[in-house]
C-alpha cells in the first residue's frame, strides 16, 4: 500500500496553504533516496486529512486512476527543517511521527488550466477524474483550484485532503437521484464539461471498483498507522462509504450517466 521511508534532508515548503506542504528528500533502509511532498499531522486538516489522502491514493490506484505514489514517512529523530524554516520544526513538534507523502513528478507536469484544450487518450483520462470526484465526493478539482497536473498525454490527480466530506451540507450519495449533480457544472469540476461533450462510457471504472473486497478495504485500514486511527473514526466510515459504494455501482453509474446526457 504505502512505500516506508525515512526523512532524510527538508528542502523546502511547497505552498503557504494551510496544510503547509513541503518537499523532502528521503531514503529507504538500501539509502534509496525519493524526493518527496510531504504532508504533517499536525497541519489543519489534521490526521483525517491525512487518512482521507491515504485512503484516496489506495482507492485510485485499485481503479487505475493516476495518483503519485502514496508514500509513509518517517520522521527520525532530530530530523529538522533548519533554522529558516522553523515553523516546521513547530509543526513537526506537534505532528504524528509518521507523515503522509507522495513522490514528487519528474520535470514538465504543469498544473492543468482550465481553458487548455485536451485531444487523444488524455481526453478519457481527465473524464474519468470527473467520475472518481464523484465517488469520493472531492469538491476541490476547480477551475481556481485545478489539484491535476499534466504533461502529454498524463493527468495526475493530486491533494486529497478534502476527499471524502461525508458529512457535507445538502450532499448526496451518488446511488441517489440527484447525487450525481455535486460536480455537474463548470464551476465545479474542471472536467465536467468534457465529460459531458465525449459521452464516454465508464464500464471499466465500474469493473475496477466490483473487483475490490472486503478483504482488500481490511487492507487500506491496515496500512494506516496506529496513531492516525486512535480516537479517529474517519477511516471506518471511508470504508463503509467505499463498499456501498462497490454494492451499489449499478446506481452510481447510471447517475453519474444521468448527468452527463
């Protein structure tokens, strides 16, 4: 599920958004070394946000959508950021010993603008992302925010801390008449409109999500280190969500079809 590393070596930070993302350079136990973005506990959106990233990356890469490689980091003793970056040193100090990273994409991936015209298989690849937001209820890939890197014919989704709102105002299940609408508009999602122009079937999506077990779920907990889950019932829930979820594609499906007539 996840990749184990250690950090190494803090490079720098990455946004001055309210998660306070950063690169670090990390090293596996052979000194393998990984440029890595990385995300604490102690940020705002606190270890759920980093149970939602988690469970995001396992639950994309069981549907072959692409997703950096989700990565567990290991803060080693007397890892600091350096004395100009001590605000992380703060927020390492009050973090988890264990951060949630990705490896950072090779040069040429630029952030997607929205009025950039997309031709060949890209043009699937970004539709399908309009249909895993729906699943995972992510209301955070707008045109102000793209959160999709591209280059060529790649699109990669990225920043998923905000996945899996369960519990927002007035939203629905996708099964539901009407769950299909939280990102049908172009101020919603940057690829609703050309999801909806291509009339693209999605029934290897729907395949992909059948084919995940219990078993395989059991597995995403697992994967999510102790002290993340104590006292957080995010996980859990995320879980149940993503089975109903696999129980009731049928219905998924067709709604997120209905949209896009």
């Amino acid at each position: 599920m996840f990749k184990h590393l250690y950090a190494f070596r803090f490079d720098r930070p990455l946004s001055v958004g309210r998660n306070k993302a950063c690169l670090i350079e990390c090293a596996d136990m052979t000194n393998q070394r990984t440029e890595a973005i990385v995300k604490f506990s102690g940020c705002e959106s606190g270890r759920t946000g980093l149970i939602r990233e988690a469970l995001t990356a396992f639950f994309a890469r069981d549907l072959e959508i692409p997703i950096p490689r989700p990565l567990l980091i290991e803060i080693v003793d007397g890892f600091s950021a350096g004395p100009t970056h001590r605000v992380y040193d703060e927020l390492i100090a009050k973090s988890s010993r264990f951060a949630f990273g990705s490896t950072a994409l090779p040069p040429g991936f630029t952030i997607y603008a929205p009025a950039t015209p997309l031709r060949g298989p890209i043009v699937q690849r970004a539709a399908n992302l309009f249909v895993f937001d729906t699943l995972i209820a992510n209301c955070d890939r707008t045109p102000k925010n793209p959160n999709c890197l591209i280059k060529g014919e790649n699109a990669i989704a990225i920043d998923h801390d905000l996945a899996f709102m369960l519990d927002a105002l007035f939203w629905k299940e996708p099964w539901r008449l009407g769950g299909g609408d939280e990102l049908a508009a172009p101020d919603k999602h940057i690829f609703w409109g050309l999801a909806k122009a291509h009339k693209f079937e999605f029934d290897e999506l729907k395949e992909k999500l059948l084919e995940i077990s219990d078993e395989r779920l059991e597995e995403y907990i697992d994967a999510l280190p102790e002290d993340w889950k104590s006292g957080n019932d995010s996980a859990p829930r995320i879980i149940e969500y993503i089975k109903s979820l696999r129980d009731n594609a049928d219905a998924t499906f067709s709604e997120i079809q209905r949209v896009l007539q």
